[in-house]
C-alpha cells in the first residue's frame, strides 16, 4: 500500500469565512480553503457526520482555524489520481481543548482521526497517528512553549485498542464520558522530543 500522507499547517484567518451549516464541498469562494484542508473536512463529514450522526454544524469547531492536520492519500485505481481516504489533526498546547495534565505540564490533542468506509482495516489510521506523533515530536517548539511531549487523546471506546498498540495508557483518573452520543475515553501517552 503506498500510503502517502500530506501536512496541512493551521489553516488560520483563511477559514474565518467557513459556513459550518455547509459542507466542506460546498463553501463559498469567498472563503480560500486549500484543498487537502478541503478533503480533511470531507473525510471527516463522511465518517462523523454521515456515519455517526454528528450534527454538521458541529463538526468544524474553532480549534480547526490553529490545528496541523494530516491527510491520507493512496493511489487511484489503474494509476489514476491520488484518492484521500483519512485524516487527524493536532490541537498545539494554547488551543482551548488541549488541557495541562499533572500539575500543569502542558500537552497536546490528537483528534478527530477519521477514514472512510472502504479503507478501514488498511492501517491507515495508526500510520496517520504515527505520522502526526513523529511531527509533534520533530518540531515541539511549533505545539507550545512548554510542551515536553505529552498527547492526550479523547477516544471513542470503540477504537481505544488502536490507541492501546500505539502505546497510549488509559487515564485511569478520567471516567468514561458521552460526547454528541458517543462513549469515550481519556488516554495518554509521553513523546521524546527533539531539543
């Protein structure tokens, strides 16, 4: 499988226009989205809003504008054009929903790891996260000032285990919640950063 993944750096001011009753295929021109940001969005609409029954409006949230997103493309059929089939972001340390642990070390976010239907099975998603660990762990200074490592997930129980082999922990302090309907879980694990 020739999985190749693309980095997309926080979308910033560009998204500022983004119509969140609008799916990704749909905004306005007004609004200068860059298509693998595009894609990223339409992955995620196709699995948590389609799959799921995650209002759409939810599903682009204020943290997207300052999130690095990753995307996963393999190749099209009979060599055709690259087809996007997965997608995560990273929550930096000063964004809202990426809390301190411990005292206050600061940490970052994965979320929002999505891919479609067809190529679940395939090892996208750990290859998305791994991708997404080893950039946090190449470029700390990019996630937060005093960012040391740490990642928090919040996952669906449904997928822990995949967050389990890829060496997460359960954060045995953090009850179980239900989020838009969904049961998750808080799991964590400690990056070795480069200096």
């Amino acid at each position: 499988m020739a999985l190749r993944i693309v980095f997309i750096p926080p979308p910033g001011p560009s998204v500022e226009g983004y119509n969140r009753t609008l799916r990704a295929a749909a905004q306005p021109p007004s609004v200068p989205i860059s298509t693998p940001f595009r894609q990223s969005m339409s992955i995620r609409e196709a699995v948590f809003v389609d799959e799921q029954k995650i209002p759409l409006e939810l599903e682009f949230d204020d943290h997207d504008p300052l999130s690095f997103h990753f995307l996963a493309l393999l190749p099209g059929d009979r060599g055709e054009e690259e087809v996007p089939v997965g997608t995560v972001r990273i929550l930096p340390v000063h964004v809202g929903n990426a809390p301190a642990i411990d005292g206050g070390r600061a940490c970052i976010k994965i979320g929002r790891l999505a891919v479609l239907k067809g190529y679940r099975g395939l090892g996208v998603s750990r290859k998305l996260v791994e991708e997404a660990m080893r950039w946090a762990a190449e470029n700390p200074g990019a996630l937060g000032e005093n960012w040391e490592g740490w990642v928090l997930v919040h996952a669906q129980t449904e997928v822990e285990g995949l967050y389990v082999r890829m060496g997460f922990v359960r954060d045995e302090g953090a009850e179980p919640w239900v989020e838009d309907g969904i049961l998750h879980v808080a799991l964590w694990r400690k990056l070795d950063v480069a200096e």
